[in-house]
C-alpha cells in the first residue's frame, strides 16, 4: 500500500527504459511512484516540479539518461543547468529539496532505477505528506 | 537648450529617428517620454530621479512604439545591459535603433522627491554600479559622475536568509508572497519579459488567482525565467505595488549562476547565455 504520491518524469530513451528494465528484472520498489513519460530530460520544465505539489504529489523525481548519452545529443546537459539553479531556488524560498531527486538513469539500470525510487519513498515518507504546499490556497489576504 | 536636448532635437529634425524614448516631467516625478518633434526635444530631462529602464519599450511585443517608426532611446549605464540581452535574445537589431548614453551616478530610491545622491537616498541597485561608463552606444552625454556610495544591501539580505533554517525561509517567502496580488507590473515593466503569450496569462499551468498557492509558482517561474537574463536593473522591485522584495529572487539566482557557471549579465550583445547553452563538465554533484 503505498503511503505517499511521488511522481516521476522520466524521458522516454534511458529512464522509461530503465524502469521498463527493472519490471523485466522482476525488481521490487514501493507503489508510491507514477511514472510521467516525456521525450528528454530536456522537456522537463521546472514548472512541472511546481505542479506535481500543487496537485497532491508529496515527491518528485525527474531522471535522464546521463552525461553523453541523451537521443537528442545535450537534452540532459540543458536539464542539467536548469535544475541546478532551480533546486537552489526551491532551497532559497524554503521548500525542502529532499522531496526532490535528480538522477540520471540508463535503460539497462533496472537496478539504478529501482535503489533511486526506494531511496526516494524512504525520504519523502519520513518527511511525511507535502500538505504545507498544496494546502496553501486559503484566504490569505489581510 | 542642453547637450541632450541638442542631439534629439538634430536627431528628429534630420529625420535619423522617428521618436525618441526619454524622460520628461510628470505630475509626480519624470516619466517616459516618446518625443516626436524637433520642438518638443526640449521637454527632455535627465537626472537622478530618472529610474526606469527605458529598454523595454524596444521590445516587438511593445506594437504602439514600434509603429512610431525607428526609435532613439536615453539609456544609463545599466541600461544597456538589457540592451545587448535584446540583441543577444533576437529582440532587437543594433542597427534598427539609434543609443543615447546618458553618464549616471545613481538614481533615487524614491524618485518622486529631487533630491542629491547621498548614502541614504541612493536607489540600492545603484550601489556596487559596474558601468560607469555605457559602451553600447552612438552618442554619449552628459559629464563623469562620481560612483553612487555604498554598498549593495541584496546581498547583504540573501546571506541573511541564506543562514536561516528552511522553516524560516518559508516563513519569509509566506509573508511577502501572500501580499502579491498577481497584477504582473513586474513582467510589463521588464525587459526580458517579451514572450508573445505570457505563461501566466494561460489557465494552466500556473495557478492565476492570487493566493499564496499561485504566488509562489508564478514567482519561483518569473525568476527561472529569468536566470541568465536578469541584469538586475531593479525595475520589477520599484513598480511592485506589494513591495515584494523580488531582487532578492534575481540575485540570488545571478549569485548562484555565476558561482557555477562562471558567468555575469554584461553590455556584451555577443556574449553566451548560460541557461540555453552548457558544458559538459557542469557539477552535477546533486544529482544521483
């Protein structure tokens, strides 16, 4: 039964490949994470991260296929420089960047892909649910 | 008539430009002005109290100016580090627009009032000024200015924050946010903000009603799309009827670039942009 919502974008060539990989390893991981496939790395924009907690998710993982090795040449090497100032925004406005993973999995690291999502259920579900961010809708005016 | 007032009035005149993008009196301080006609070149001002970067009203999104036909612009220093991101991102053509440099030594915090340049009226982003000099320019007026006094307190605030625990932070960024009223002043007033359709102005994916929800994504994407373009000229800050402090946000993001990526805005419209371009040996010690 799984105990907290963490979503993941992974890009179709290595990640999606990856967890494809660890199901036809018949690796077991916790049922917290939904995949969200997407074309590369690069797709990923911050806002997505943004979304994915406003709309109940209590982590986030966004993994790519590593340095040299993106179907689209330097898809990951952009994502790369994105999130590296968007994690440090995120740790500058106080939102805890332990609900957040980076990785960078290939297609045949079923193994990667199942130790990076187990590590990840492990951190969020002792941080507990993200209510603190999707809860912030009331009325906060005056 | 001034040395300004002079190269305007020749410029329209001698039919170079077709309207020239100043300063002028207002009721509460000076304002833009787009001048026309030689005879009114002598509304021209310019002084401490000219804070706005004018540079956004050259972007093509900006349809009303642009149809006034080939402008001359007033830029400080400062200013033209927006002018060459315009030309570095495509959004204007060097040779489209005539650039007249106005030698600053500060503008003030509160421009409504005349006031001199002095430690305590001196506008923040002033302090720690790096042009003193404009180079991306065809006329240069005005005579040297001393340096503007002080030192930048944005910094000085990011490191304070940077010391407080997250809860804190959060805490900060609840109280300021949960003033923002989502009127997006701060996108018009800016230069780099040029986007035909504007993120925000979609249902999706930013949330548009102006609870502490929505402010927070809306700013936390307004500052990543920012990162690398940001030339801090301070002007978001100024127009926010909220006071959100949003250089901190700027800043803090520049600071983090140019720790990482070795990179600084500058008046250089050939220089690279470091969001949109990588190397392959950027740290990636955060990612597993």
């Amino acid at each position: 039964m799984a105990e907290t919502k963490i979503l993941a974008f992974v890009c179709n060539w290595c990640s999606y490949g990856g967890a494809d990989n660890a199901g036809g390893m018949r690796l077991k991981y916790p049922a917290d994470v939904r995949l969200v496939r997407v074309m590369c790395s690069g797709r990923i924009d911050p806002v997505f991260i943004i979304k994915a907690f406003e709309r109940g998710a209590d982590g986030v993982i966004v993994s790519g296929c590593h340095p040299g090795d993106c179907h689209y040449t330097a898809g990951n090497y952009h994502a790369r420089r994105r999130f590296a100032v968007f994690r440090e925004l995120m740790i500058f406005m106080g939102i805890d960047p332990r609900r957040v993973t980076f990785s960078w999995v290939s297609a045949s690291e079923g193994g990667k892909w199942r130790d990076v999502v187990s590590e990840t259920v492990e951190r969020v579900r002792a941080l507990g649910p993200f209510e603190g961010y999707r809860g912030l809708t009331g009325r906060q005016h005056g | 008539m001034g040395e300004l007032q002079e190269l305007a009035r020749k410029l329209l005149a001698d039919g170079a430009v077709k309207v020239v993008i100043g300063y002028e009196e207002g009721p509460r301080g000076v304002r833009p002005a787009f001048i026309t006609t030689p005879k009114d070149a002598d509304r021209l001002v310019f002084d401490e109290r000219c804070v706005h970067n004018l540079t956004m009203y050259l972007t093509p999104t900006r349809k009303h100016i642009a149809a006034l036909g080939k402008p001359a612009i007033i830029v400080k220093g400062c200013d033209t580090r927006s002018l060459a991101g315009l030309i570095r991102q495509s959004q204007v053509k060097r040779e489209n627009v005539v650039v007249i440099g106005a030698r600053c030594g500060g503008v003030l915090k509160d421009p409504s009032v005349k006031a001199a340049i002095a430690e305590d009226t001196v506008a923040d982003r002033c302090r720690g000024c790096t042009i003193r000099e404009p180079r991306l320019v065809d006329h240069l007026v005005g005579e040297p200015k001393p340096a503007p006094p002080g030192k930048s307190l944005v910094d000085q605030k990011i490191d304070e924050l940077d010391a407080m625990t997250p809860e804190q932070r959060l805490a900060f960024w609840h109280e300021q946010l949960s003033r923002c009223i989502r009127c997006h002043a701060c996108r018009e007033v800016c230069p780099n903000c040029f986007c035909v359709r504007c993120l925000a102005d979609k249902a999706e994916p930013l949330e548009s009603s102006a609870h502490l929800r929505g402010n927070m994504a809306w700013h936390m994407v307004r500052a990543m799309h920012q990162a690398g373009r940001c030339v801090d000229c301070g002007e978001c800050e100024r127009v926010c009827p909220a006071d959100i402090p949003l250089r901190l946000l700027n800043r803090k993001i520049a600071r983090v670039i140019e720790a990482r990526f070795g990179h600084r805005p500058d008046d250089d419209p050939e220089s690279t942009a470091p969001i949109g371009s990588f190397q392959p040996e950027d740290g990636q010690e955060f990612i597993r």
